[in-house]
C-alpha cells in the first residue's frame, strides 16, 4: 500500500516520506510495463498549480520551483519495501540528491538472515557491545560498507537460527544490503539472486553445506525502515515505520516448527497437531 509517511518536513520545502509497497519498480525504465511507484505519486501527493502542470509559462515566482510530478530521490529494489524520500519542488530534489550523493542522508533497513549472526568472529572481537559490524567489502568494484545491528534471534531447524538484524548502508551501491550478507555467510532470507554466495562462508563457519532456501519463493524479509535527512535551513526531517507484519510471521513459525520438531517429550499426535496449526497459521 502506498501512503504518505509524514506530512511535509517544512512548509514549502516539498520533501515527503511516502511508504512503497514490495513488488512495484521505483520509478519507469525501458521495459517495464507495469505502474511503478514514482508514477503512482501523484495520486497521493499534492499536484502543482496548473501552469506547471501544463507546461505553459509560469507568471508567478512561486509556481516555478514545482516539478511536474512528484519525483523520487533515492531507489529501493522492485522486492523492497519501506520508506522513500520524495519531492515535489525541484529545490526539494537537488536537496535530497545531494544528501543522498554526501552520504548526508541516514538510511535504515531491517533483515531476517540464515543463521546466528552471534557466530561470527567480527561480531565476536568487537571493542564494545553497542559497536556495530561493519561490512566493508566492495560491491559492484566500487567500495561499500554496511553497519549491522542483531536486533533478535530465534531458532530454526533448517538453519540454526534465524537473526533479526538492522542495517546502516555507509554507501548506497545497488544490492548492496544483499550482497555484503551473502558474502559474510548469513544471506537474507527470500534473497534467491545472492543466496549461493554464502555457501562457502557458511561451510568454512559451520563445516556443512549451506541448506536450501525454504520457503523458495518466500517473500524478500529485507525493509527500509527508518530515513533521516538534514534540511538546507538546519534540523532534520526523518520518518519511521514498523517492521512488516511478514517478519514476525517468519520468526513465529521458525519458532513453531522449531518447538514442534525439537520436542521429544510431546506425543505424535500432539506433534501433528501443531505442525497442522503451523500450516494454517495459528502458531
């Protein structure tokens, strides 16, 4: 669903934070043949004055910073949903492109992994308990880094574990997110393009081979969360949402088969019971 997130960060600037719902493109390329979200902007945004929108020459000073149509700063993959900078005034947009090109702009996105991030020697050695990891490999050949939080933890057959992380992109390469996890050896789950990358990580860490994907076409459990800008006059415009309801449900069922297959203590008829419950999502 698309929604605005907070009203404008101030009167006349033009910068939204609008919710973009997984399985829509950002904005229109080639072949794309469906809406895309920066299309679907106007039904949501305040329109321009009428001389703007029709092109005709503008008499007044104050129409002639209005873009024709809301515009989009920053992307988020077709697969990701969450919170988007948009503007409204081309003053707006040169203002969000260059924090978003200064690394002015704070991001944050939430994952669920395969795996105990816990494990990991670099979560292991760090100096302080509230230091992130940092993930600095390149992506694309193009330097990135990436701060990660382990938010929760909860058990899972297939894996182990799954954790509930929340990251910071330092840079925002395309995939970044995706990529720099897979290499570490925890891929986000739903993430099939980058999933195999963490084989070899995850034999070296766990010495067996990484399992499959369950589900195979599960949802993406990767959102953006949170996003933080400074405003040319000074302050900060930010907007936050909760984490989708697709996380809790992946953590609760993890839990479930977890308890269900794990416990040798409870009948097999209870055990069938549950795993029914599970299935039809009560558990």
């Amino acid at each position: 669903k698309i929604f605005i997130v907070s009203e404008p960060a101030a009167p006349g600037l033009g910068i939204y934070f609008v919710h973009k719902p997984s399985g829509m493109e950002s904005s229109p390329w080639s072949n794309c043949k469906n809406l895309t979200f920066e299309e679907f902007l106007p039904c949501v945004l305040p329109c321009p004055p009428p001389r703007v929108a029709s092109g005709v020459a503008r008499a007044h000073s104050e129409d002639i910073s209005w873009l024709p149509y809301p515009k989009i700063a920053h992307r988020l993959d077709l697969r990701v949903s969450g919170v988007v900078a948009v503007a409204t005034t081309f003053t707006a947009l040169r203002h969000l492109k260059a924090c978003f090109e200064n690394r002015k702009a704070r991001k944050t996105y939430r994952a669920i992994v395969a795996g105990d991030l816990r494990e990991h020697s670099s979560w292991l050695n760090r100096v302080t308990a509230d230091e992130p990891l940092l993930i600095d490999a390149p992506v694309g050949g193009r330097a990135a880094q990436t701060e990660v939080f382990i938010e929760h933890v909860c058990p899972s057959l297939p894996y182990g574990a799954l954790t509930t992380v929340r990251l910071h992109p330092v840079t925002g390469r395309q995939h970044q997110l995706r990529e720099h996890l897979a290499v570490l050896g925890f891929p986000i789950m739903g993430d099939t393009e980058h999933w195999n990358l963490a084989a070899d990580s995850w034999m070296s860490r766990r010495h067996e081979q990484l399992p499959s994907m369950n589900p195979l076409h599960g949802p993406l459990l990767l959102q953006s969360t949170s996003l933080q800008i400074p405003l040319p006059g000074g302050g900060t415009a930010s907007a936050t949402i909760p984490e989708a309801m697709k996380f809790a449900r992946l953590r609760r069922r993890s839990q479930a088969h977890w308890e269900v297959e794990g416990d040798n203590s409870i009948s097999r008829s209870e055990a069938k019971a549950r795993r029914h419950d599970v299935a039809e999502g009560r558990l």
